[in-house]
C-alpha cells in the first residue's frame, strides 16, 4: 500500500517505523503521485494551502487526519471537508489499518464502475464544481458540443452556452 505521510513537524517518526515494519511503505509528497493512503500528522502554517490542493488533486486516497491537525481554526477551515477520518493516536490508526485498506478496495471498485458508466453512456453528461468549473466531460458530450474533454475540463460551464459552443 503506498502511504503519503504529511509531517512537516516532524511528530511522525513511530508512525513512519511502524509502517515500515509492517512493510507498508510511506513516501514524502515528491516520491509518489498516486497513493492508496493520505496521512496527514502535522502541517506548517505556512503550508495549509498547499496541503489543501494536495488532498483535492487526490480524491481516489483514503485521506486521514491526526485530530490535533484540525484544532486550529485556518486549519480546519481548508483542511477538514477533504478528510475522511481523524485518529487519536498512531497505534488507534495501525489497529484501523485493516478497515482502511477494504475502504480503499470498495472506493476503487465505485471509482471504476463510476468510470464505466460515465463513459460509456449515450447521454451527455457535464459535470462542473460550485463555481461552474467543469471538471468532467464524457465522450457523449464531446460529440454534443464539438469540444475534446481536455479543451473544455477547467473552464466554466458558460463556454458550452454561447451561441456558437456547438462545433459541428
């Protein structure tokens, strides 16, 4: 399982031991792009922001919090809609480790058969954020508005309403 541990105070070390001696294998940011788990233990002030888009760009982790993480009001405020869990202590999170590896495994699963719905369906579908920002766009409705998915994802929704949107 690979395992993206976010320590930037460096409280961690018997976690990281822990997991190495289970031969679970934890990674810094740089080291992996798409880990199965995301730990966060303690994050810099300075550093909150860019956590937040860490956990945006990866949805498909099983995202974990130490609670002392979220006790401060700037962290919780970026950080605590992207997690899935809290744990306590790292010995509550190595017990809980079975349970998370299964969470993986059925969020995997939904991911591709989401995956294989969405693209292979006859109808259109345009998926955009709070902002209007699409964020996914199936082969359906390339065909429907004469865009490729890579024009259009991370532009507002409007581009498809204007007169001209439609290419063909």
């Amino acid at each position: 399982m690979k395992i993206l541990v976010i320590d930037d105070l460096g409280v961690g070390r018997d976690l990281v031991r822990k997991l190495e001696e289970l031969h679970l294998v934890s990674f810094s940011i740089e080291d992996v792009e798409n880990p199965e788990m995301l730990v966060l233990l303690s994050v810099a002030d300075q550093n909150v922001e860019n956590v937040g888009k860490v956990l945006e760009k990866r949805v498909d982790s099983v995202r974990l919090a130490n609670h002392s993480v979220l006790d401060s009001t700037d962290h919780n405020r970026v950080l605590s809609s992207q997690i899935d869990d809290i744990f306590y202590n790292t010995d509550e999170l190595i017990n809980r480790l079975p349970f998370i590896q299964r969470r993986q495994s059925i969020r995997e699963s939904r991911r591709r058969q989401f995956a294989a719905v969405f693209e292979s369906t006859v109808e259109g579908i345009v998926i955009i954020d709070a902002r209007g920002v699409i964020k996914l766009f199936n082969n359906a409705a390339e065909k429907i508005f004469g865009y490729a998915s890579s024009e259009v994802i991370g532009l507002n929704v409007s581009v498809l309403m204007q007169p001209n949107s439609a290419r063909s």
